[in-house]
C-alpha cells in the first residue's frame, strides 16, 4: 500500500519539461482554432488545457494512439521537450 501510495505521489508531482516562452494572451490563438486544426486531422480530443505556457493537449490521433502533446499557442508548432 506504502509502495502504491508513494508511486502516485511521485506520478502527480512529475513536471513537463515542455515549455513556451512567455507571450501575451491577446496574442494567443484561439484553442478552437487548435481543436479544428487536430480533428480536421482525424483527431479525437480528450481535452486541452494550458502548461508551462502551451496548449497540453490529451487525444487519440487518425490511428487511435494516444497523444499527449504541447502546441505553441501562436504558431500552434509542436513543442517537445529540450534534450
């Protein structure tokens, strides 16, 4: 029990290293704008909510993976983690 409980402990406080850098929110695109562009690909969202700055968005693509991944909210350009 100890073991799970520490498990999730360590699950919730993991931090995305994905990250945008500070703008503007009157230059941010609209997130439906985003949600078209991913359905329009044959996504199916789940949600989307904003870390570190990004859209984080939780969905399954055209081939039913599941996604979760950051889009700049200017360009909508994919963000990944720094290596």
């Amino acid at each position: 029990m100890l073991a799970l409980c520490l498990a999730a402990s360590a699950a919730v406080a993991q931090e995305h290293s994905e990250k945008c850098e500070p703008i503007p929110k009157e230059e941010w695109r609209p997130q439906a704008d985003l949600e078209k562009m991913l359905v329009n690909k044959g996504w199916k969202i789940s949600r989307v909510k904003i870390t570190n700055g990004c859209y984080e968005v939780y969905a399954r693509d055209a081939k039913n993976s599941k996604k979760e991944v950051f889009f700049h909210p200017k360009t909508f350009e994919l963000v990944t983690a720094p290596q």
